[in-house]
C-alpha cells in the first residue's frame, strides 16, 4: 500500500491497484477543475427509452480478440439524470449450463475502488500479465454463474457523475437498483433466474444497501427481481461492534501491550463519537487508528503498510489497468472518452461520514427473509474475522440466539482444510484458511466453493 497521496494521478493509480479500503489524506485535493463528461461512451438507457431492446444488447457485445472468445456485454445505465450519473457494466454470461445458472452481482469496495478490480485480479474470466497479454482464470466465477460487474456508486472505475456523488447508502442502494432494473431489461432472459448480490471491504455496505434496495421495492415493482440472498467477504457493515483493533493486533504479536492500550483508547472515542452521530471525527479516528498510512497508529508501530495481509506486506504488481486503458480496448467496453479512476477520490469524499455509519439494521431486517453468507479470509486485520463475529455476535435478528450457539463445521474442498462455518437460519459464517481482506487471491478455488455451494443451497460442512 502506498503513502498517502499529494497528487490526483497518484490517487488514481493506488486506487486502481489496491481496491480495497483506500488510505487518503482527506486535505488533498482529489480533481482539479470541473469534471468534464466523457464523450462516445454507449447509454443503454437511450435504447430503452426508445424500446430498442436487441439493438441495445447487440450495441452492448463486447469485441476484442485479445479476450479469448469470452462472450461479454458492457455499457452504460443513466441512474440519475439530474446529475448524469451513469454506473459501468460489464456483464458475463455462464459458460456452462446458462439456462439454469444463478445470476451473481459483484460490488467491491473503496468507497471509490472499482469491481473490475474484482473481474480481473480476483475471480473474473480474464488475468492480464506484465506484457498485457491475456490468459484465462481456472477458477472464474462466470463458468456456472452469469456474473455482472458494476462499478458503483457514480464516479467509481469507468462510472462517472456531475455531481450527483453518493453520500450514503441509501443513494447507493437506490442507484444501483436502476441500474439493476435496466439491465433486467435489457436482458429480460436473465429477470427469471435466481440472483444473488456479493461484494467485499466496503461492500459490507453496499451488498446491504442494495438487498434493501430491492427488498422494499420489488413487492409493488413491475419488474421483479428474484433476489435470493448475498455474500459478503470481509465486509466492513458495523463500525460500532468492529473497532476492536487493539486486542486483535496484539494477540499477533505485532504490538506491545502499551500500543494495545493506546489504540483501545482510540476505539473508544471512536465509538462514542458514532454514538453521538458524530460521524465525520468517527472517520477521522479511523484513520489514525490504521487507514492513515504511515501517519497511522498501526504503521507506526508495526513498521508493515499491508492491513490487508499481516503475513504478507508485499503487494504483486497489477497490469490490467494498463491493458483497459488501451484505445481498443476502451473501443470494446464502450466507454467512449471515460478515464478510469478520474473521480474515485470524490466518491470517498463524499461517502466520508458513511465509513461509519452501520449497516447492521437492514442486514437484520434481510435475514428474515433472504440467505447470507458472511466470510472472512484468516490473514487480513482491517476487517479481520473477530470483528465480524463480534458484530455478528450483537445482531438483532430472528435466528440470534441459535448463532450464538451454533456448532462449528470444519468445511473442506478437495479433502484440504478450507475454512470452518456454522449456520443459524438464513445466516451462514465462514471463515477462509490462509486468505487476505481478498480472499479469491489466495484461494480461488476455496471461494469458488463458497460461491457455487451456497447460491445452490448445498451444505458447506
């Protein structure tokens, strides 16, 4: 991870390579001058309007040789047109069995970090090395599941707005649910399958957000969605039940018993700030507790930069950026004159008190009447397995107390040692052996497993 950020070429490029909970210096300034919208780029909402249905999903197919013959579609979806708020697509459908394939929506983190982060270093069809050449994923999550990317909320990746900048989940849930709804649209083949809604880090609120989104709209909806569940990997959805970095870092080891303290004191102010609503300073002690950078408490004392890996504190190099940014292929996705990144460092402004702002009431609330598996790879710190179980442990929904004392299952994928989980209701708790804040990095196929079991309703344990 790199040190905090003076320039907004350099925001850009940590944003494109780390896609995760971002460190940013909140004084500096993130875009100079007006946002200038891109040009040339494909709206799929103009087909719509106009009930061009198959042109637009002609318009929107995906042509470059270089992507191994991997059937795709990308555009674009206006969500807000005061604003021209316009979120990315780019959509691959299930290479096997298609007819009976869940439909699955990822979202990744940030806020302002982009979900093609998550197609190409994490479980998308496509891996890029460092001569842009492309090769193909063995555990890509489109083999048996119809996989769509969205870049959200508005300003994220190749989504760009002027103006109409999310600042909180509520206009993230509501913009990603047009967006959803045209898609259905445009491929209405696809409104009849079960979906399922997954994301990471700072998709512990959008995954949510969404799922509420669609939980209070589609009973009166023209349009309905067969919303089924979610999953949730590493998800940041409760900051007042996961400010508990100060025990947890120090049972690694990693600091002393006085750095422990001083954190502890940190995470108590932070906590009474959220009580207070005092969201803006909650955020701000975040940061000095371990978003901060160097200047952060946990850098300063640990010497190590990685909060997404505490065994690893190297990042490998990332070379997709490049290949996207490539004339054909921004011709292919359809992005017209859209610079990726441009805006990413405004979404994390905006959504600035919504870092910590919980979630927790809605999932709650979702959990009588959709499945979510909640999971969390062994080796991250900034949203590491404690923390989630401590939140989880506090939830108030219908089937709390069964989680509470719910048996652990060692779960295995091909006769190895996976990861352990319990189920209570309509909640399933994982939790990933030997993975970062990412966990599909690290173990693709241990994900893979996650995924096809738990969208099919078959027993991990």
């Amino acid at each position: 991870m790199k040190l905090l950020i003076a320039s907004t070429v350099a925001l850009v490029l940590l944003q494109q390579i780390s896609a995760k909970f971002p460190k940013y210096d909140r004084t500096k300034i993130h875009q100079n001058g007006p946002f200038k919208a891109p040009t040339g780029q494909l709206i799929l909402t103009d087909y719509i309007a106009e009930n061009k249905i198959n042109e637009a999903r002609n318009a929107s197919q995906v042509n470059y040789a270089g992507f191994q013959n991997v059937s795709s579609y990308a555009g674009y979806f206006t969500v807000d047109k005061t604003y021209n708020s316009n979120l990315f697509f780019w959509y691959f459908p299930a290479q096997n069995n298609f007819d009976e394939a869940p439909v699955v929506l990822w979202l990744q983190g940030g806020p302002g970090s982009p979900s093609l982060y998550g197609l190409f270093e994490e479980h998308g069809p496509f891996i890029v090395d460092k001569d842009l050449n492309v090769s193909l994923r063995e555990y890509s999550w489109h083999k048996d599941h119809s996989i769509l990317y969205i870049d959200s909320p508005a300003g994220t990746g190749f989504s760009y707005t002027s103006g109409g900048f999310a600042q909180n989940e509520t206009k993230v849930g509501a913009d990603l649910y047009s967006a959803l709804i045209q898609f259905f649209t445009v491929f209405p083949e696809l409104a009849e399958k079960p979906f399922f809604i997954s994301g990471e880090s700072y998709g512990g609120k959008y995954v949510p957000a969404l799922s509420y989104t669609i939980h209070q709209n589609n009973p009166t909806a023209d349009l309905k969605i067969k919303f089924q569940g979610a999953l949730i990997g590493n998800g940041w959805s409760d900051p007042e039940n996961m400010f508990l970095y100060s025990d947890f870092v120090y049972q690694l080891g990693l600091i002393d018993i006085n750095t422990r303290d001083e954190i502890k004191a940190v995470e108590a102010e932070a906590v009474q700030l959220i009580r207070e609503g005092n969201f803006t300073q909650a955020t701000q002690k975040f940061q000095d507790i371990i978003l901060g950078g160097d200047d952060s408490i946990y850098q300063k004392n640990t010497g190590l930069s990685n909060i997404y890996n505490y065994v690893n504190d190297n990042e490998e190099p990332s070379y997709w950026e490049s290949l996207i940014s490539q004339d054909e292929v921004s011709q292919a996705l359809h992005v017209g004159t859209a610079e990726f990144g441009e805006q990413s460092g405004l979404v994390y402004d905006y959504l600035w008190d919504d870092i910590t702002v919980s979630v927790a009431p809605w999932i709650a609330e979702l959990l009588g009447h959709h499945r979510f598996l909640i999971f969390n790879g062994q080796l991250d710190v900034i949203v590491s397995y404690p923390l989630t179980v401590n939140y989880l442990q506090r939830l108030n929904f219908s089937s709390a107390e069964e989680y509470k004392v719910a048996e652990r299952g060692i779960w295995k994928v091909d006769g190895k040692v996976a990861g352990y989980v319990k189920t209570a209701g309509n909640l399933t708790e994982a939790l990933v052996r030997d993975a970062s804040h990412m966990v599909p990095i690290e173990q693709p196929a241990a994900a893979y497993d996650l995924l096809y079991k738990f969208v099919r309703n078959l027993p991990l344990v």
